[in-house]
C-alpha cells in the first residue's frame, strides 16, 4: 500500500473523528462506526475490483451514451444547431458551439420519463427495499428512515422523504438528521446522468463511477449522521418498512407526468445556475478589490484540510479544495462542468477521480434551501426541527462526501 492510499484511509478515521467531535464526543455504539466502514469497503471493493460488476458499470456508461445520443435527435429536431445539429456556419472557436441549455441539460426531460417507467414497472422500488433492507440490519436504523436513505441514491433530496411523508413525524431527531444528511449526500439519477455526460472526457466509466459514489455515500451519511446526532434509547420510530405507493396508472401516465416533472426540474436548473452565480459573482465584486480574494477561494482555504484527509497529493490539494469550496458556494453542477470543460483540472488520474466521488452529492446551500422548503411542506409540525437541522446537515452531508472520496483513495494506487 502506497503512502498517499495510507493517508486516504487516515483520512477516513479523521473524518470519523471530525463527526463525532462535531456531534459533542457523545457516546455511540461501537456497531454504528464498523457498520459504516466496512459498508463503505464493501461497496467500494465490489464495485471497483469485481470484473464482472466492472463491466456492468462500462454498460450502464454505454446506456448514458446513448441517451444522450437520443436525445440531441430530439434537441436537433426542435432547436437546430443550437440543439446540437450541423453548424450552418463554420466554427471559429472550437467548442463554442456547444450551448448548455439546449444541448446537455435537455437530457433531464428524458431521464425523468425514463425514471418515471421504471418506477411504474417496480424495479426502482425492488432495488431500493433491497438496498433499504441492508441499511436497517447493518445500522440498526427503523424502516421509514432506511427506506428514505436507500431511496436518496436514485432520487433527489425531496422525493425520498416524499415516499416516507407519513412516517416522518414520528421520526426521531436522529433519523429526521439522517434523511437529511441522506439527501444531502448523494445525487438523484437525473442529475448523475448530466454529470456524466460532463465528466465522460476525463473519468473512464463515468455513469458508473458516480453510481458507486452515490451508492458508497448512503452508508457514509447514515455513519456520519449517527456520529453528530446519535440514536436516542428511549425514542420510538417505526420499524415496518413503508410500502412504496403506486402513483402512476399506467405506463403512458408515466412517460408524460415524468416528462413534465423533468422540465420542472430543468427549468429549476436553470434559473438557480443564474441566480447562484450572478448572486457569487457580486459577492466577488465587493469582496476581491478589499481582501484580494474570492468567495470560492476562501472556501478552498477550509477545505484544503479535507482535500488532504481524502489522500490528495499536496500539489493537487488547493485545485481540489477550491472545486469543493465551488461546489459547496456554487453548487456541483459548476465543479463537474468544470472539471469536465478544463480537462480534468490538471489533476493526475486518481486526484480526479477522488475528486469525482467527493462532487457526487447536493451539499450546497441552494439545495439545503429546496429541502427544507419541501420536508417542512411535507410535514410542518416539524418544522422546528426540519429547520433547526439543515446547516448541520449541509457539513454532515459535506463530511460524507468526502469519506466516500477517501475511500476510494484508499482503494487506488496512483
């Protein structure tokens, strides 16, 4: 084992350490802290060095590529070069033709419907209980709050709890913070199909990579939430796994709400990539001609520690702490838009790719923002709660992140 994969797995207690400092040193068992580990390892392990599991991510990639293939005949059809058809001018500088909106982030609209199908037909639903299932034994965790952490991984920070909405008012405090950091933790399947797409030039197997990220972080934000807001003995919650509803009558409902509930998500996109980077780009403006710096590169400066604790070599550890501190400030869709438009960041493989797994989740204060709006609809009898949980959820969200970023750094050798 290298020196920079021992200070990845250093990292991964440091982070451990950091949580329960965090969470007040209070005391939690012993099972929580093996549970989230050696889940975290075993995922880890099964995903990146099976070759069988291997391949079947490369095909998964190659379904990624060709929705996206379908998808610009869908935007050449109706926005014409600037959906991605032939150019009826030549280029002058390369690249420029590509226009985010017309181009990339249409591909929402089909996965959305695509989604929607593959709930309909209950196999979204077969791998989440599944997957819920394992969360409950490994953690000990009740029903609603492992079947909400398990449905995070395939879908955004508002449909899980959405699917648990009659159970969470009798969540306790510690299984509300871990759908929370849950949400916050992971991307929805919509989201990791764009990402993709953006990453595909400079990470091999990039669909993939980000489903083993997503799927390594709901064990890593269960672990970390556990830490910070340890079960209570006495509180009550319940231990039957929700039934997941059927929404959908049939398969063409399916297609067409999908579709509409996609270019909500799209136009969501949109505006809030507006809103966030003109509202940072005047904070930069008032900020850089006093102190000579901006707001992301403060935010690199904190998470320069983070960077290192995830096996970063020190030379690549302020490019990764300044994408996170983007990420965080911004949100993730800058950082992989980024990462994937700059070629790679300059970043030797394996820094990319620890990178990669510690951008896969919605830790931003946009998306803390539209949690909370959501779960205090859902449920505002606690609303105190809910409310009072989401700063603390946005660093448990962060913290696990990168645990899942260290963990792949301890697996791989530069």
């Amino acid at each position: 084992m290298t020196p920079l994969q021992l200070q990845s797995g250093a990292g991964l207690l440091a982070l451990c350490l950091l949580a329960w400092a965090l969470g007040g040193f209070r005391r939690v068992s012993w099972r929580i802290v093996v549970a989230g580990l050696g889940l975290q390892l075993l995922i880890a392990v099964l995903l990146l060095n099976v070759p069988p599991l291997r391949a079947g991510f490369a095909l998964f990639g190659d379904g990624v590529n060709a929705l996206a293939a379908a998808t610009r005949q869908g935007t050449s059809l109706v926005f014409g070069y600037l959906g991605g058809a032939p150019l009826p001018f030549d280029e002058k500088t390369p690249g420029s033709s590509f226009i985010l909106f017309f181009q990339a982030l249409p591909l929402v609209l089909v996965v959305g419907a695509l989604s929607a199908l593959l709930y309909h037909w209950r196999v979204l639903p077969f791998v989440v209980h599944a997957l819920s299932r394992l969360l409950r034994r490994a953690f000990g965790i009740d029903g609603a709050t492992g079947f909400a952490t398990a449905a995070n991984v395939f879908v955004g920070m508002v449909e899980a709890p959405l699917l648990v909405r009659h159970w969470i008012a009798s969540l306790s405090r510690s299984g509300l913070f871990v759908v929370m950091t849950a949400g916050l933790a992971t991307i929805s399947g919509n989201m990791l199909v764009v990402y993709a797409l953006f990453i595909a030039p400079v990470v091999p197997d990039a669909a993939g990579q980000l489903l083993t990220a997503s799927l390594i972080s709901a064990p890593a934000a269960v672990l970390v939430a556990l830490l910070m807001i340890p079960p209570e003995a006495e509180a009550v919650a319940p231990e039957r796994e929700p039934e997941t509803p059927r929404i959908y009558d049939s398969a063409m409902e399916a297609v067409v709400r999908g579709t509409m509930d996609g270019l909500q998500l799209l136009l969501g996109i949109m505006a809030m990539l507006i809103v966030f980077v003109a509202l940072v780009a005047l904070v930069n403006m008032a900020l850089e001609p006093l102190t000579g710096v901006t707001l992301q590169r403060l935010a690199a400066f904190l998470f320069w520690p983070l960077a290192h604790a995830m096996g970063v070599p020190a030379e690549h550890a302020m490019t990764v702490a300044n994408s996170l501190g983007v990420k965080v400030v911004v949100n993730e869709f800058v950082s992989f838009l980024e990462l994937g438009m700059s070629g790679g960041l300059g970043l030797d493989p394996r820094s990319r790719l620890i990178l990669t797994y510690a951008l896969c989740g919605f830790t931003n204060f946009g998306s803390v923002g539209i949690m909370l709006g959501g779960m205090v609809a859902m449920c505002p009898e606690r609303r105190a709660d809910i409310v009072r949980l989401g700063l603390p959820a946005l660093v448990s969200g962060t913290i696990a992140c990168c645990m899942t970023g260290a963990v792949v750094g301890l697996l791989t050798a530069p």
